[in-house]
C-alpha cells in the first residue's frame, strides 16, 4: 500500500492535482452571500433589457477571472513562503 505522500506526487506529475476543485467552503455566511447574488442576478435578468442584461454579465465574468488571476497569485506565494518557512527551519540545528 502507498502512503499518501507517494499518492500526492503521483497526481501532481500526471497532472491529476486540481486543489481548485476541491475546495468546498462550510461558512454558512459563504451560502448566504450565493444566495444573495443569485436572488439580485435573477432580479436583474427580469429589470433589464437583454443588452444590458449580457453587459453586466460580462463585468462579472471579468471581475471573476480578476479574482482567480489573483488568487492563484496569493497561492503561489503563500506555497513560496510556506516551502522557504520550512528550508529555514530544518537548515538551522
């Protein structure tokens, strides 16, 4: 049987590692929030002409890959800090 470790690599080289995928969040505030924009979303669709309607649509995609482009940023450098955290602490005695 192989450890978890062993499993973890294996999916990073094949390309099978998709953190993004997994992320789940419990907050029942997060719940919440989705409601929300989903209640204003369809509040808007039924305001709006169609024009208008695919506009704002467009502004929110956009300010979701702003976000995901920011995010993976802050990842990476949470994931750098993390590794360098760890160098500094086995290669002192």
């Amino acid at each position: 049987m192989k450890d978890n470790m062993s499993n973890l690599i294996e999916d990073l080289f094949h390309g099978n590692l998709r953190l993004d995928e997994s992320i789940h969040p419990e907050q029942a505030e997060y719940h919440e929030i989705n409601s929300q924009i989903s209640e204003m979303m369809q509040n808007y669709k039924t305001k709006l002409p169609d024009i208008e309607y695919d506009s704002l649509e467009q502004l929110i995609d956009l300010i979701g890959q702003s976000t995901s482009i920011y995010v993976e940023a802050a990842f990476e450098q949470g994931f750098r800090t993390g590794g360098r955290l760890m160098i500094e602490v086995l290669a002192k005695p």
